[in-house]
C-alpha cells in the first residue's frame, strides 16, 4: 500500500504544485476561472499557499504517516470547497476538482492502510 500513497501522493503533489504556481503567478486562465467563480483577487495567494502546503504535506507523509494523512485530509476538504464553488456559480467545468478530490481521498486511504 505504501507504494500506492507514493505514486498518488507525488503524482497529486505535482499537480497542487502546479496550481500554486499558475496561481501565484496570477495566470490568465486562473485568474479569470476565479473571477467567473466570484473568489476576490485578494484570495489567490492564500488559496496558492493552500495548495503548496498540501502537496508539501503529501510529500511530507511519505516520512511522517500522520502528516500524509492530515495533508490528504486538507486536500480533500480544499477541492471540496472548490467543488461547492463553482457549482453555486452554475460553473459545470468541475472535472478536475473532482479528479482532484478523489486522488485525495485515495491518498488518505492508501496512507491509512499502509502505516
């Protein structure tokens, strides 16, 4: 099972990292995906350093069980919110954070069962 939270939880990292870049970074296309969601401009850095902090946590948990676990948790929670978002906006285009979500909620699991 460890090595099924490896793969998901660099593979999920890599993503969230990603996203934290093209956030802070105020990518066109993020920038205005958030403002099509109504999310102030004063949120992105915070959201960004969200994300960083989980796929930190993720990478983290490959050393520290609990820290993994606790990362996936926040993960989940954040592309929850996000999932709830964009549907109070009447934006369907939620394939990616429910991708996101469910990686998440496997690295949980997969921490769980390997520690």
């Amino acid at each position: 099972m460890f090595i099924g939270y490896a793969v998901v939880a660099v593979l999920l990292a890599l993503a969230l990292s990603a996203s934290a870049f093209l956030t802070f970074t105020r990518n066109p296309q993020i920038v205005g995906s958030m403002t099509k969601l109504d999310v102030p401009d004063s949120w992105l850095p915070r959201l960004a350093t969200l994300k960083a902090a989980g796929a930190l946590g993720l990478l983290a948990g490959l050393a520290v069980p609990a820290l993994g676990g606790a990362a996936a948790i926040g993960v989940a929670l954040y592309f929850f919110g996000a999932l709830i978002t964009h549907l109070r906006a009447k934006d369907y285009e939620i394939a990616p954070v429910v991708i996101i979500a469910l990686l998440a909620i496997a690295a949980l699991v997969l921490r769980t069962l390997s520690a």
